[in-house]
C-alpha cells in the first residue's frame, strides 16, 4: 500500500494540448526503436521493462510518501476536520463533518516541503501516460554493450 500526502498549496495540472497529442504519439512511435536502442545500451543488466510517453502530470510544491509491504512499518496522518451542527432554523438533522487538512506526522520516507515564494520548485505527484505501452524490441539476447565489451577481452 501507498501512502501520498499534500500540502496545501494548489496542485497544478500540465498536459499535452490535445490538438497536439496526436503529433506526439506519432513522434514516440518513430523515436521507439533508437530509444530501445538507448535503453539497451545504457542498462546492460538493469533494464526497465518497459518505456512510455508522459502525455500529462500533477504537481505539487510539497508532499510525503511511503510505500508499506506487508505491514512491516508504521506512519501517521493527522487530519484536521471541520464539524458542523446544524441549526433548529435549518431544519436539518445531519451534522457534517468535512476533512480540511491532511499532515504527514512520521513514518514516511520521501517528503519534500515548499521551497521560496520567489522561485517554487513543484515536485510530480502523478503520471499521465499514453496507453500503448513500448515492451523491448530485442533482436540480439544480450545488450549492445555486453556485445561489444566481450569483442574486446
């Protein structure tokens, strides 16, 4: 399970313009093949499984998250509600009660607080991607580097 705390601050929301999304799609689908090359190249025995085309993003100025497995640690998020009683006048028989802040208090490993008003530094939160996902296009078993290094011993 993951954990993702934001601070108060406004998230901002950047995109592709969808009047040029299609232009990027074409354009990753020619660059695909030179950016497996790349991959396989740079990341001999580490190579991810997969490459994607970010097409949008959330960002914030500051956050906190952890990723727990199996229970084996502990965090805490202290939340600030707002209650409201109704009034005899209203009416009305609920109450509410509405979450107005969220803080990550301990146990989280990545945070990051906001920086000066003057220069903001935003931090993405979360990842749009193009649905077609790029899996390796491997002709040789091994990488170019592996290849070439072993031409030389």
């Amino acid at each position: 399970m993951s954990i993702v705390v934001l601070g108060n601050d406004p998230i901002t929301y950047r995109r592709c313009e969808a009047e040029y999304l299609f232009d990027l799609q074409d354009w990753f689908a020619w660059v695909e093949m030179h950016a497996w090359a790349r991959v396989n190249a740079y990341y001999d025995g580490d190579r991810p499984k997969e490459i994607f085309l970010v097409i949008g993003q959330h960002l914030s100025p500051s956050y906190a998250i952890t990723h727990q497995k199996n229970g084996s640690f502990e965090c805490e998020v202290l939340l600030e509600a707002d209650v409201g009683i109704p009034s005899v006048v209203e009416g009305k028989g609920f109450g509410r009660l509405a979450i107005k802040n969220a803080y990550a208090n301990f146990g989280f490993e990545q945070s990051a607080k906001k920086s000066s008003e003057t220069d903001p530094i935003n931090y993405t939160i979360f990842l749009h991607t193009y649905n077609c996902k790029s899996k390796p296009l491997q002709p040789f078993k091994r990488a170019l580097k592996s290849r070439v290094l072993e031409q030389y011993r």
